[in-house]
C-alpha cells in the first residue's frame, strides 16, 4: 500500500532506499563524536580577540546612573522590531543596548564577502510597508540590510538615548523599588522598569577546538569579523591583498558557502577545509522590478510573509507568491506532498504512509542536489566530496550559484577531511591526514555558539525574586510562559529562540514576539500597575506543551548528520537549538498568540 501511494505521487524510484539509508548513517557515524559540543572552544581570554568589533571605535562617554522605562537588550532585528512596537504602543522612555557601534545585529556583525539573506528579501526585511521600503534584490546583500536596520531605528526613534559599544555585565531585580538595576562595561548603574533580552540566537562566535589552534602565526580571523584591512575590498568583493596570498578557510556552512567564491576569486591559492559539505541548491537572485513594486498594495508585506510561513510550515496555499528553492523543499517534503498523494488516492493518507512518502521523497530531493554537484563540478574527486548524504533539514539548507563552480578555479583546492576535520594547527598552517598546508592566512567560517547555557550565550546573569539566578533556574532548560516571560523574574521579557515556535523567516517570528510584549506592557499600563510575570501555573502548562509537541523532531535529528541541529549528535541537552522550541510550528504558535489576546484574560500572568 505504502509503494502504491509513493508511485502515485514521486512516480517510479530510481534509487534503492535502503542503500541511502545505509549511506546517510555510515556518513553520519564517521562524523560522530565522544566530546560532541565540548570541541568547540569558547572565545574568551587568549581567543577574546577574535570577538573584537573591528568596524567601529568605542566612543567614550560618562557611566550612566539613571532611570529608564524600558531597556531594550541587543540592537538586532528583535530589539529593533519590539522598539518599534513599543512606540507604536506610546511607550516614549526606551533604551536600547548593544555591545556592537551600531544597530543591525548579526548583520552589524557578519559583513564577510558575500553576505546576504537566503529567505526573500520582500519577506525577510521587516516593516517594508512601514518605511516605504521596496529592496534592491530578490535576496538583500548585508549592506542594504543593514542600512535598512538602521532606517527603522530612525524611524522609530530609536537612536535617542541608545548606549552603542556597551556590553550588559549584570541584571539584577530591586525587589523594593520594583526596577531593575542594569550594569554594563562602561561602568553603567541604570534603573529599567522593564528589561527585554533580544540577544539573537548566534551570536557569541565559536572556534573549533583543533590541537594546535594558537600556534598559528600568520593572519587569523573568524568570519563574523572579517578583517578587511588585511584582505582589501568589502562586502561586495574586490578582496585585491589576497592576489599573492596562500588562504585557508575552515568551514563550509551557510557562510562558508556565502564567502568561498569571493576568496577562491581573489586569493592567489585557496584552500578550503572541509567537514561535512553543505547541501547547495539553486539561488537565482535578480533584481527587484520596478513595475511588479508599482503594483503592490497596502497590506502586501504581511500577506506575502504570511503565504510564505504557511508553505514553509508545511501549510497549503492556492499561490506561491515567493517561488524560491524554500517554498520548492517545503512543497515537496511535508504535508502539502501528502495532501497532494491524498487527493490523487481518494483517501487520507496514514501516518506510516507519510512518513514513508516525505522520507522518498527527501531522498529524491537530495538526489538532485548531488546531481547538481556532479553536473557542476568538473574533476570527479571534488564531486564526490562536496556531495552531502544527510536529510534536507538535517543542516541549514544553501542556496547559491557561484559556490560550487568556484571548486572549477585551479587555484582553489578543496582539502576534505573525510568528516574527521582538520587534525591539528601549526606555526604555518594547517594538517590533515599527515600533510601540512603552509598558509598565509587562515579564516574560521565556524559558526556561533549553541547549545550551552542561555545566560553564558547571553554573557551576563540575571538575579530575579529573592536573589534567585536564572542561571539556577534553567539549568536543566528553559522554563517559560510561550517564550517571554518566567516566574520569579517580573517585567523580564525574552525574544528570540526561548521556547515560541521556529520559523524559516525569523524576523516575521520576532515580529510577532515583539507585538506580544508591547501588548502585555501596554495592558500593565493601562491597569495603573507596574508588575507582570508568568504564574508557576502558566509556566508549567506551557512547558508540558512543548514537551508534548516537540517529539518527532527528536526522532528526526537522532539520524542526522552531527551538527548544531542535534546537538552535535548527542539529542539529550536542555540547552539544544531545538531542545526547547515549541514543535506545534509558527502557524500554531502565532494563533496561540493572538487568541491570547484576543481572550483578554491574560491566563498564565500575574500583573501587579
Ligand atoms: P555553521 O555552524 O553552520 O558551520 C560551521 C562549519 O564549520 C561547518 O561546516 C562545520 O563542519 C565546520 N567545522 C567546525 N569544526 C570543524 C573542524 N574541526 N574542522 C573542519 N570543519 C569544522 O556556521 P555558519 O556560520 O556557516 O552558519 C551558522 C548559521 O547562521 C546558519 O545555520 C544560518 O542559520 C545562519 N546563517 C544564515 C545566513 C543567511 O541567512 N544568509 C548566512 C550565514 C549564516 P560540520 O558541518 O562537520 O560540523
């Protein structure tokens, strides 16, 4: 029965499952490790170079010893978006802080060559409507997303009373005078009514921990702090001081892929270190047509971010307003494809016959993308390696159309470690399999930190109601009321990646945190009382919610490739990228959200 339903819809197989089951976990098992997690070094005391703002001076200013109403936490898309919903609500007294010199957050941070979003410009850049903002491109590059940070920071007002260059060292709740006393490294003592923590996801930058690793003497940086004085150009390319240098780069992850093709264009030799290859479909950036802008109305943004959440959350929809390699993935491998097979059947479909049919056609899937590698690549060695043998949402999919064809250049040289990683650093470069590749320069495209514990990410503790820690109170994970609020710790909010609903789009999920937040303080006000916070009742609910819902990507992840998704290969960790999210998806969590509201009773919080 299960073979008729994947004949009608994927037609006749032309791959043996079997024999790609076996492939995929004989790859993931080379790949396994005893330390899991723990090979990654943190950035800090000999590495803390690494995480230095190379692109704008501290200004120096007097330490602040003042009161404000909301102190907003990070300066990124999430304290930009509750900022200005904050406004709109009429809250005049905010402040925002950000260890960066400006607004923009991961993309203040990562200007490496490159650099741009890979969910649709038109959805991914908040508040187009409200900033009568149409961009460039199908899918921004950094500068244009970062000048458009920066636009709703002016539009909102934002910059007025914002502390740049300025790290939180410390939270502490005043459980007499009902604020909170926030210290940071420039020797600040303010008092916040409110706090909001809009730290991002990925933003401590991580080093592998490679024997050897500061032993070498050449030049070395991590992505997230590209060096331009050292290798010319700036994000669009030019990188002209490479043309005589030998480069390495370690990584070959979503920016790995973004960054190579400039490198392998400008570097007089390249050599890219490879663990695990990504899988890289097609990008097809263009450029935005003026008159298809002309024709968009009033309401345009969140219809097309709404159409696009619903595919990408496995909805069905009459059009595909995007059309992009996320929507194709989407289409193909979740409850729409079913939804498909069920209407040629007659049937519904059963849940063992689903699962069957979105496995084939993962397979088929990434059959394409393995066919795509070999039609690009033209020496057969570097094919095979650049093949990735894991599931689709095992890793971050890519998406780019220079990528692989830089492999073609005969000054780049793809080194594959076979899934082992690169064996050790020296004085002059880098050692894999025995052999050591002198390099001038080496480039760590190794991602960010995840999976240890929310407060050491964030990089300050917070102290709430009788000097509880939240450090203590989360140490076996995250307890929260649908992500933003956690008993014991009042007028203390949380965006980002806590315990809401994961979305491709992240800015449209912080969106709707941000809209959340400023209706809650907005209700505070109104009430005349100065207090809210999740009941141990709502916190517990919301807790045996996720837990609930959060089974199947479990069983999904435990096959996969190691990589942050799962933890490294290892699934039991309170503080996983996942461990914590609520596995109802966005669509779910959104009407969560908005029935809430909708209800007024405020279930689950205690105001005043
Ligand atoms: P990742 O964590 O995705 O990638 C890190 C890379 O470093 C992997 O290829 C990893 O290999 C490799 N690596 C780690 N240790 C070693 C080692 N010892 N030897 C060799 N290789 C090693 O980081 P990224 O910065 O690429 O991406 C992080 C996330 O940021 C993405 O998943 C995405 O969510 C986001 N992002 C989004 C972009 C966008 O929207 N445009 C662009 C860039 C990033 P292995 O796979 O084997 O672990």
């Amino acid at each position: 029965m299960q073979e008729d339903v994947i004949k009608l819809t994927l037609g006749e197989l032309d791959f043996d499952p079997d024999e790609l089951k076996a492939k995929y976990l004989a790859e993931r098992d080379k790949r396994l490790r005893d330390d899991g997690n723990e090979q990654y070094i943190e950035v800090q005391g000999d590495f803390s170079d690494y995480v230095d703002d190379p692109y704008e001076k501290k200004v120096a200013r007097e330490p602040l010893n003042d009161t404000v109403e909301v102190v907003i936490i990070g300066g990124g898309f999430g304290g930009l978006l509750l900022g200005g919903r904050l406004r709109e609500q009429g809250f005049t007294d905010i402040r925002v802080i950000e260890k960066g010199g400006d607004f923009g957050g991961t993309w203040y941070w990562n200007r490496y060559p490159g650099a741009m979003c890979d969910v649709e410009s038109y959805c991914y850049l908040p508040m187009l409507e409200e900033l009568d903002y149409i961009p460039k491109n199908k899918y921004s590059f950094a500068p244009e997303i970062m000048a458009h940070t920066q636009n709703i920071a002016k539009h909102y007002d934002l910059y007025n009373n914002a502390c740049m260059s300025t790290e939180v060292t410390d939270l502490t709740w005043d459980e007499k005078e009902e604020y909170w006393i926030v210290s940071t490294n420039r020797g600040d003592r303010m008092r916040a009514r409110y706090v909001a923590m809009a730290n991002g996801p990925l933003n401590r930058p991580k080093l592998p921990g490679i024997p050897g690793i500061d032993s070498f003497k050449g030049h070395t940086f991590h992505t997230s702090r590209w060096d331009y004085d050292y290798t010319g150009g700036d994000a669009s390319g030019g990188l002209e001081k490479l043309k005589d240098k030998k480069v390495g780069i370690i990584g070959t992850g979503a920016t790995g892929v973004q960054c190579i093709p400039h490198l392998g264009e400008w570097s007089g030799e390249l050599k890219v270190f490879q663990r695990t290859p990504s899988s890289v479909d097609v990008r097809n950036n263009r450029e935005t047509d003026p008159e298809w802008a002309e024709t968009l109305h009033s309401g345009w943004q969140y219809e097309r971010m709404d159409n696009f959440n619903v595919l990408v959350s496995g909805g069905d929809q009459d059009q595909d307003l995007v059309q992009d390699g996320w929507t194709d993935i989407f289409r193909n491998l979740t409850g729409i494809a079913a939804k498909e097979a069920s209407r040629k059947l007659g049937r519904r479909l059963t849940s063992a016959e689903k699962g069957k049919l979105m496995k084939m056609a993962d397979y088929k899937k990434m059959n394409g993308v393995r066919d795509r590698v070999d039609e690009i690549i033209e020496d057969e060695v570097t094919a095979e390696a650049l093949k990735p043998w894991y599931r689709q949402f095992c890793k971050r999919p890519c998406f780019h159309d220079e990528y692989l064809p830089t492999y073609n250049r005969p000054n780049v040289h793809l080194i594959d470690t076979q899934g082992k990683g690169v064996e050790r650093v020296t004085e002059k470069g880098v050692v894999v399999d025995g052999v050591e590749h002198e390099l001038d320069c080496l480039i760590f495209a190794t991602g960010f930190e995840v999976g240890t514990s929310y407060t050491r990410r964030a990089g300050y503790d917070v102290t709430g109601k009788e000097g509880k820690k939240l450090s203590d109170k989360w140490e076996d994970g995250l307890k929260t009321l649908h992500g933003f609020t956690t008993n014991g710790f009042p007028n203390c909010f949380f965006l980002g990646f806590t315990q809401g609903a994961v979305t491709v789009n992240v800015p449209h999920a912080l969106n709707e945190q941000a809209k959340h937040i400023s209706h809650l303080l907005a209700e505070v006000r109104t009430r005349g009382e100065h207090t809210v916070e999740a009941t141990p009742e709502g916190e517990q609910g919301w807790l045996d919610e996720v837990k609930r819902t959060s089974r199947f990507g479990e069983r999904f992840r435990a096959e996969c490739t190691p990589g942050y998704y799962n933890n490294e290969g290892k699934q039991a960790n309170p503080n996983g990228f996942f461990t914590s999210g609520y596995g109802g998806g966005p669509i779910k969590f959104f009407r969560i959200l908005e029935q809430w509201r909708e209800n007024g009773t405020f279930d689950g919080v205690k105001i005043g």
